[in-house]
C-alpha cells in the first residue's frame, strides 16, 4: 500500500528531517495507537526489531506489548530468519 501526505514545505524541506525521520515517527504513531504491532511499526520504520525496540524507548514512548503481539512478532522474525 503506498500512502501520500501532504507536508507543508517548510518542514518538508527542513534538511534534519529525512524520510528515515518520517517512517520512524509514523511507525511510532501507528503503533502507540495500537494500529500495527511492534514487529509491524519496526517494518514500517524499516528497522531491526531490536532496534526499533531501543529506538522507541530512548524518544520515551511505551512499548504496550502483549502475548499475542510477542507470537506474532516471533513468528515475522522466524520468517525473516533473525532466530
């Protein structure tokens, strides 16, 4: 799925924040209103789960994790042959 926004140049433009910033922030926003799983934001954020992990953790955010989103994410890193 491809999703088009609509940034106003001035921040669009602004050199310290690149597309990796965006997919970061819209990867946390998604997940901390429990739209994806973790091991889906880290997808989004196109980070290693691990260190998507210690990334939301050093902004402050929460990591709400349960044991179906624990399964879930085991099963993504077992596909993706990281265990």
């Amino acid at each position: 799925m491809k999703i088009a926004l609509n940034i106003p140049d001035e921040i669009a433009q602004d050199p310290t924040f690149s597309r990796a910033n965006w997919l970061r922030e819209i990867a946390i926003a998604l997940f901390e209103q429990e739209q994806v799983t973790l091991g889906g934001a880290s997808q989004i954020a196109d980070m290693h789960l691990m260190e998507f992990q210690k990334y939301v953790g050093n902004c402050g955010g929460c990591i709400h994790y349960d044991v179906q989103e624990f399964d879930e994410d085991m099963k993504n890193l077992w596909s993706r042959g990281w265990l």
